[in-house]
C-alpha cells in the first residue's frame, strides 16, 4: 500500500482551519501510521523466511560435509583395494597343483583369501576335498590350513 497525502499548503491567516482540512490532516497520519505498521509486519514476515533460508542452508552444508567424508572414505577404500591389486600383481603365485591327485574329470576350485595380517594366499581344492595352499612362502600342507567359519 502506498501512502498518498493530499498537502493543504497552510497559510498565515488564509487557510482555514475547519473539519476538511483538519479531517485531512487525521487521515494522512491514519494512512502513514497504518503503512509503518503493514511494513512492520511484513519486515517480520521476511526475518523469518530468512531465518528459515539460513536453517535449511545450514542443514545442506551438513549434508554435503556428510557426503564429502563419504567421498573420503570411498577415495581411500579405493586407494587400499588399488595397493592390493599392486600388492597381488607384483607378488604373483604360481599354480602349482602337482601335489593334487591326477584323476580324471575332477574339478578344480582355486580360492583367493586374505591371512589374518593381511598377506593373500590361494587355496585350490578338488572335487575330493584334497587341499593345497599356496602363498608366497611356497605350498602350505593341508593340516596346517585352520578354517574360519564366516
């Protein structure tokens, strides 16, 4: 709402002071006094929205902070796969599976795990439950192997 005020251009002993000009006088006071208030309340209106704004932008950067620390922790599980691959790549173990039973039509089954202090080894096993270990020390006999159950 805008405020309009009609100026009676007062005059030493010319204008007169009557009910027109004095009601006029009341009325643009009114309407000023009505227009701080409707700004006041829309200034209110406003602090709010903005407090609202800073609350949301607020709980955003908590989220991507969040998503950033995730970020990291995907970048370094990356990072450790990538040094195992490197790790597993220059130590490559041969396939030695001469200590396994030649008979024919036996399947072979070759499984990659990781030792307990973090060192891979391959374990080959047969359709007959014939076991041979190899790691990078060598072949490990069965009866040493212990099994984890997962």
């Amino acid at each position: 709402m805008s405020v309009k005020y009609n100026r009676v251009n007062w005059k030493n002993n010319i204008t007169l002071v009557n009910e027109t000009n004095l009601n006029n006088m009341d009325k643009g006071i009114e309407d000023v006094v009505n227009q701080s208030n409707d700004n006041q309340e829309r200034l209110s209106i406003v602090e709010i929205s903005l407090e609202n704004i800073d609350s949301r932008l607020s709980i955003i950067s908590d989220k991507i902070d969040d998503f950033d620390n995730r970020l990291n922790i995907i970048d370094q599980s990356i990072t450790n796969i990538d040094s195992r691959v490197t790790y597993l790549e220059e130590n490559s173990f041969s396939t030695d599976l001469s200590n396994l039973p030649t008979v024919q039509n036996y399947t072979i089954r070759s499984y990659l795990y990781v030792d307990d202090d973090g060192t891979p080894s391959k374990i080959n096993i047969n359709d007959l439950g014939n076991v041979v270990v190899e790691d990078s020390e060598g072949t490990i006999n069965r009866n040493e192997i212990k099994f984890k159950e997962i």
